[in-house]
C-alpha cells in the first residue's frame, strides 16, 4: 500500500468517526463534500485536532499553536489567533487522534506554503489560515511514512 493510501484511508477514518461523534464547533456543515463547480484536487476531511506550526520572520523563528478545521492529503485549514503571513513557508505538526480499535500516537509533520489567511470581521486579527503541503510524513509512534515514498 503506497504512503498517499495510508494518509488517505487514515484521513477518511479520523474524519469518518469524529463527524459521527463530534462535529467541528466552528465549521458550517458536519461534511465538506464536492459539488457542482468544486474544483479541489483532495477531498476535505472534517477533523478538530491540535497543531503545532512555525515559520521564519526575518531571521527570526516563529511558533504558534492552533486547531484544523478539516485536512487533506494536499493541505489544511487552521483556527489560530496568531497567523503567518499568506505566501510564507511553513512546517507543522498534526495530532492526529487515534484510529478507532488502534492504539497507535500518530502525527502529521509537513511542510507547506500559507495560501490564504482569513481575517474576522470587521478586525485585523486573524482566524485561521490555509495549508498547501508539499512535503509530508506520516509518524505512527516511531515508524515513518512519506507521501510519494516508502516506509523508513
């Protein structure tokens, strides 16, 4: 099974379960699903999970945390009140929750471009960004998984 399958059929079941359990509090709808006029390249899975992320300002290393809002294999959207600016690169960490029936720590550690940074309204403040990844492992405990690679 190629690393793109295992995130896709993780994704599918962390989304799966969580939106029958505990829908996001801040999304419109419990499913982001494709529709006339979608154009996304990877279906959006619905999952609240912690991250972690950084990016360089000046020289200078910034770290803030935040929740997703849905993932995919090519990205994610993230509640944060502090934001990176759009067009910066970034690396994260996803904690992603364990798989039902699994007891296995799995997280998400990606590289990525912010592609879009959503201000509240009427405000400066930020409320979330997006992700474009474009490198990803996949850690379950200690076994490490890279999209379009092998098992390590």
């Amino acid at each position: 099974m190629s690393p793109n399958q295992v995130t896709s059929d993780l994704l599918w079941a962390i989304g799966r379960d969580l939106s029958m359990q505990r829908p996001c509090k801040r999304c419109r709808s419990r499913w982001l699903v494709a529709g006339p006029g979608y154009t996304r390249k990877a279906i959006r899975f619905p999952l609240e999970a912690p991250i972690s992320f950084w990016w360089m300002d000046s020289g200078v290393v910034k770290r803030s945390e935040g929740r997703t809002r849905d993932v995919s294999e090519r990205g994610a959207f993230v509640f944060a009140s502090t934001c990176p600016p759009r067009g910066i690169q970034i690396g994260f960490k996803l904690y992603l929750p364990a798989v039902p029936g699994s007891e296995h720590k799995t997280r998400l550690e990606a590289d990525g471009q912010v592609i879009r940074v959503k201000q509240l309204r009427g405000r400066k403040e930020c409320e979330g960004f997006a992700i474009l990844t474009e490198h990803m492992i996949l850690r379950f405990n200690s076994d490490i998984y890279e999209r379009g690679g092998k098992r390590r």
